[in-house]
C-alpha cells in the first residue's frame, strides 16, 4: 500500500493549475450510453474516471483514453450490467442505471460501494425511475430494471440528491413526455451533466435550481464537451496556502462555485481575491477560529469539511463544525488528534480548541477527503507525517503530491512493495 510522506511546516507559495471536475466528469461518462460519438476534454487522470472508463468498455463501448480527452463510442453494447466487482469500488457507477434503462431497456446493477462514511441510499433513484414507469426490484445485491420506453412524470425527490437527481436527469432525455424533477440538487456538476446532454439535443430547463423540467426526445446525437474545473480540488489549494501561512494562486477555477468556501476562508483572516479564473489567498496571520455548517450547494460542501476541520486544529480559539448531509463522517478526527489535535465529537457536531502547532505522526485515510484532510494537517505538522492508504486519494485527485511539492511542500510518495 502507498503511503505519502510530508516533512511539514513550510509556506507554500506559487500558482497550481486545477483538474477538471470528477464528480462533473463521471455523469458525463456514464451519460455516453445514451448514443452517439461523445468526446470529452479536461477530464482528470483519477481512479475513478478508469473505473468508469473500464465500465463502460466492459459493456461493450469503445473507449479511447489520450491524457485528458476521452472518446466513447456506445452506439452497440452487448451487455447492460455493472457488476459488483467494479461498482463496489466507486459509488458513483450507478449512474449508468438511468442512461443503461432509458436507451436500451433494461439495466442490471450491483448495489453501490465507494467511500465509507455512512450510508447513501439508492432507494431515491430506485423511486424515481418507477415514477417513470420502471420495473424495479433489489435481488441478490443487484438493482434490476426494465421498461420498453420511460414515460414523463413529476418526480419529488425527498432529498436534493446529487447523483439521483443526474440519474433521472439522464433517463429522463429519452423518456415519452415531459419530466419534472423537485427538490433537484443545484450543484455546478448537475449544471454541467445538463449542459453536455443539451449540446446532443436533449431539452433540459431550470439545472442550477431546485426545479428541473426535461421534454423527451426519440434519441440524442454526440457532443463535444471540456469538464468543469474541480471546486473541491480548488478549495483544497486554498485551505494548503491558510494553514501553511502561504500565499497560493489557483488557476483555472471557477470562483462562483467557491463562494461558500472563499466566504469562510475570509472570515477566518485570509487575504482572498478574485480573477475571472483564478483565486489568490494570502495569509494574514494564524486562522481564527469560526463555525461551519456544511450543506448542498450553494452551501459549504460536505467534500470540504476534513479540509476545514484540519485548518481549524490550528486556528485561534474554538470552532464547531457540523456534518448535515453524511453520517460517519467525522472517521479523519482519530488521526488528526493522533497528530496533536483537540477535537471532541458530539453527534454530528465537532468541537476543534486550535492549537499553534500539530505534530507529525503516522496516519491512516478512511475516505477520500479525510485523505486530502490529513495531507493538510501533515504540511502544516511539525516533524514527518506518513499518510497510509492513499489509494483513496488516488480516487479523486490529479498528482496532488506533484502540484504541492511545485508550491514549495516537502511531499513525497513511496510505493507500495511488489
């Protein structure tokens, strides 16, 4: 197993270039099997996007992969299931369900896996495509539906899920009638889904509110389509240049979708301005303490909030951090006090006392963003930290350790033996 090992306590300074979006790019993948030739551009070199990309040509869609530009080809398939061996390792392989039931009839797909930080219930998406008229049953650890062709209904989703609403958005395009989707997640990745099905003729309205309507049409031709930049790859960026006292450039960002992050980086004394694709965040000092509450967009992500936590251990005074959208998500909270932190945890709130230094120590990622978390936490330790299981990190972002060490960061990684 790799382990990335940080000698910290050095300002980081420079500019980064961010990736595009991988939770913008995995829909767009998925959505390939509703037809026609789909190129796209700016996708991040993530195991993830293989994941998805292996996916889709073990269904029989011809995938060509050259650095940062995939072709997919899936006007045949010869088989619609997504099996266990590959959904169990990204949850986010069940958004070929609705483009597999909407273009070919039927979908066979393993009940998701992914990140452990709690549960996050299919039975939304499951729901909604009965609303359009779906066969759907749970058997054996597989999500089985049929449908000869999906027909327009009003769908209210209990929850804005992100991946549900992307899901139904999808098997909607093809559907007979209009679709209308409330309560919809109003995330910049949902706005971009929407976007690329647009440029193949689908008739989408409202993506970026909590009230999507989609007409059906008969089929969908291809597109030419350039991801999103990463927001959480970005804010990342910005909360390494806080907590290290540095001054960091991130280009190629788009900064209204960091909005609720640059307003809370502001509010803790960081010096932060804006270009039309670019932030800049100086340090002014230690951090202050101050409370965040995470919550769908346009609220603070979820996906930021080890990030935050990490910036908070060492913050002047006490902040309070409170997880609204996942439970068990607080599993980074061990390793950063192994590193010095005071942190207690009281249900879905935690309680971060700063302190002015953290201290190196050995660590072990349990998610993705707890991952990037503890990477932070190790840059600003006094001493070496040794992040174990960084295959997590590996799921989500493009050479994290590369792009730190050209803004100034003693960072290496040792590969796992053979």
């Amino acid at each position: 197993m790799d382990q990335i090992i940080i000698s910290g306590g050095r300002p980081l300074e420079g500019t980064v270039k961010v990736s595009g979006a991988k939770n913008a790019a995995l829909p767009i993948l998925a959505s390939s099997l509703l037809g026609g030739e789909c190129i796209v551009t700016n996708v991040p070199r993530v195991v993830d996007v293989t994941t998805m990309c292996k996916l889709l040509s073990i269904m029989g869609a011809g995938v060509s992969v050259e650095d940062s530009r995939v072709i997919i080809q899936a006007e045949h398939i010869h088989s619609t299931e997504a099996p266990y061996d590959l959904v169990r390792k990204m949850r986010a392989s069940v958004l070929v369900l609705g483009p597999l039931l909407a273009r070919w009839g039927e979908a066979t797909v393993s009940l998701p896996g992914g990140c452990a930080i709690g549960t996050r219930p299919v039975d939304l998406h499951l729901a909604g495509l009965a609303k359009l008229g779906a066969e759907v049953s749970v058997e054996h650890g597989y999500i089985r539906a049929k449908a000869s062709r999906l027909k327009g209904a009003r769908i209210h989703l209990d929850m804005p899920t992100v991946t549900g609403t992307e899901n139904l958005m999808m098997a909607a395009c093809l559907a007979e009638g209009t679709t209308v989707i409330e309560n919809a997640a109003k995330e910049p990745e949902v706005v971009d889904l929407a976007r690329s099905l647009i440029k193949r003729g689908a008739r989408i309205v409202g993506a970026g509110s909590d009230l999507i309507t989609i007409e059906g049409v008969h089929e969908l031709r291809g597109m030419d389509h350039e991801v999103i930049p990463d927001r959480i790859e970005a804010g990342t960026f910005l909360m390494a240049a806080s907590i290290t006292g540095g001054d960091i450039c991130v280009d190629h960002c788009l900064p209204r979708h960091l909005e609720a992050v640059t307003m809370k980086l502001r509010e803790m004394g960081a010096d932060v301005s804006e270009d039309k694709e670019a932030v800049r965040l100086k340090s002014v000092g230690r951090p202050k303490g101050i409370d965040v509450k995470t919550f769908t967009y346009p609220g603070f992500p979820t996906d930021m909030q080890a990030q935050m936590m990490a910036l908070m251990c060492v913050s002047t005074g006490s902040s309070v951090i409170s997880e609204t959208i996942f439970e068990s998500r607080f599993m980074h909270v061990p390793e950063l006090c192994r590193m010095g932190a005071d942190i207690k945890v009281d249900g879905h709130h935690a309680v971060v006392n700063g302190k002015a230094t953290l201290t190196g120590a050995p660590v072990m990622a349990s998610d993705l963003r707890a991952s990037a978390g503890l990477i932070l936490a190790g840059l600003a330790a006094e001493g070496q930290t040794e992040v174990s299981r960084v295959y997590h990190l590996d799921r989500g972002y493009e050479r994290i350790e590369d792009k730190l060490r050209d803004l100034g960061a003693t960072i290496h990684r040792v590969k796992a033996a053979a």
